[in-house]
C-alpha cells in the first residue's frame, strides 16, 4: 500500500514483509524541530537502522531470529519542518492508515523528538501511557509551542490516558504539581528498580502505549540525545521492564524517541538498536508460544 506522507528511506536489512501481512510496522519520524539543547534526532531513524546492522538478528537469551518475525518498514514519515503539531498529525494518519489496512499491525515509531509520540497515540487511544524518560514532559508550554517535545505527556494526560514514567530525573514544580493533581505516577531514577516498575504498571488498563524516551538511560549508553542528563538507568533495567510490558500487558504501540548521533556506528543509535531487537524478540515470542 501507499502511504500519504511516508518516502523511501533506509529500510531495515531484513527479509520483510507488506503493512498488510505485518504484525509490526517500523515508522521512521525524522522530526527534530523543536530540539532545544543537541540537534540531530532527524538522523535518529536513519542511524537506528544502521545500527542494526552490526547486531546479530538472533536473540541469544530468546532463542529467537527477530529477522523472521513479520515485520515491514514503511520507511519515514515527511516533516513539516519547525511544526511538531503538524508533523504529529502526518504520524497520527499514517498509523490510522495502517490500520484501514491491518489493525492488528503494531506501529513501531523510530524518532525524532518525543512530541511525535503525541500523533500515534491518538491514533490508537491506549488508556494507558508507560515511558522510560529522564524528564517528566509535563509542561503545559514550553517556548510557546504547546507541541513541544517537553510538553508531550502534558498532552497525551489530556487525552485521558492513564500514564506512569520511569528514570526521571528533571522535571520542574509545576510539572510534579501537575502530575499529582492529575493521578500521573512517576519514578525518580535514583529510586528506580523492577518491582517499583511492576508495582504502578500492573493496575494500569489496558490497551498499553509503550514508549522510551533514550535519554531515560545512562547518559554514558546515550550521550546523543536532544536533552542529555546524568543519572540514569542501566540497559538491563530497561530491557527487564519491557519484557514484563510485553508478557503482561496487552501492547498496541511502541516507539524509540529521541536518538540523535553525528555519525554511524554511535553509542546512543546502538543502544537504541539493540533495545528494539529485544522489543521484537519479546513480542516475538509471545507469538511463537502464545
Ligand atoms: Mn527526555
Ligand atoms: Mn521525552
């Protein structure tokens, strides 16, 4: 099929499949215009699927080849540049077109700035909202654009999606008030660990929105990103949590934001690369043993 606002880009290097057979679908959103401290997110997808290519498609601890998972890559979503609004509405179609087609595809956005998250979570209306990020993005404003990637859980809380966030560790008052007032559970990175995770994920409806901000883990496993901060998260810790999302809780998108990088072959885009792997091998398995 033919999408409106999609060109062809890098594609994953797999054997892979139309939108319509898939049961997960790689969006690119190379979006990154409202980056207020270290740009290049527009390269996030592109270097994410690069750096698949050093990685091994097989899942050791999953014994399992995610290159044979149904998986298509419709390539990257056209920005407007400088308009996050705008460009959030051409990831919010696409995703709805998807599912004119196949609405059991599982939209995987590769990004770009985190206010394009805002675009397929309107699409798919979880009720509710999990997301590893060091910042809470509970701004109601930030540098008048509503739509900025600081303020993108602010809108997605709107919506009257129910949201927990994990390894924050910036934030500011009005934001924590704002989250207290509105039921939004949060965790500091510095008292982040598994069952503090499973404890606030569990009571969550479900269907669940999945997304991880990179910046959420260690700023030495991502040191580009368009918001850097120092005291994160480990990988495993991370992994562990999505492993239990995808056994537990029924999934209906995911994205990987906010990976920017200068070059091919950087940290931040392989850390990004290879968490994604682990999100298919785990989705994959439960297809393969339901
Ligand atoms: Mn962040
Ligand atoms: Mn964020």
């Amino acid at each position: 099929m033919e999408f409106l606002y999609t060109y062809e880009g890098m594609r994953l290097e797999f054997p892979l499949v139309s939108p319509e057979e898939a049961r997960f679908v790689i969006i690119g959103v190379p979006f990154d215009g409202t980056t207020s401290f270290k740009p290049g997110a527009r390269f996030g997808p592109t270097l994410i699927r690069h750096a698949t290519l050093n990685l091994e498609s097989y899942v050791l601890d999953y014994d399992i080849d995610v290159s044979q998972l149904p998986i298509a890559d419709i390539g990257d979503v056209s920005v407007v540049a400088g308009d996050p609004r705008r460009t959030a509405d051409r990831v919010r179609e696409t995703v709805e077109e998807l599912h004119t087609v196949n609405n059991l595809a599982i939209p995987i956005l590769l990004g770009g700035e985190h206010s394009q998250t805002l675009g397929a979570v309107e699409a798919l209306k979880p009720k509710s909202y999990v997301v590893f990020d060091a910042h809470l993005d509970l701004r109601e404003s930030y540098e008048e654009n509503p739509y900025n990637h600081a303020c993108v859980a602010r809108r997605i809380a709107e919506l009257g999606v129910r949201e927990a966030i994990f390894g924050v560790r910036s934030g500011t008052r009005e934001e924590v008030d704002f989250a207290e007032k509105n039921g939004i559970t949060w965790v500091h990175a510095r008292d982040y660990d598994f069952d503090a995770f499973v404890e606030l994920v569990e009571p969550l409806p479900e269907p669940v929105y999945l997304s991880v901000d990179i910046d959420a883990f260690d700023l030495s496993l991502v040191p580009s990103t368009g918001t850097p901060e120092a005291g994160g998260l480990g990988f495993w810790d991370i992994i562990e949590a999505v492993e239990w999302m995808v056994k537990n809780k029924r999934i209906v998108g995911f994205d990987i934001m906010e990976v920017a990088g200068e070059s091919i072959g950087g940290i931040t885009a392989l850390t990004a690369a290879k968490l994604l792997f682990y999100f298919l091998g785990a989705m994959g398995r439960g297809l393969l043993n339901p």
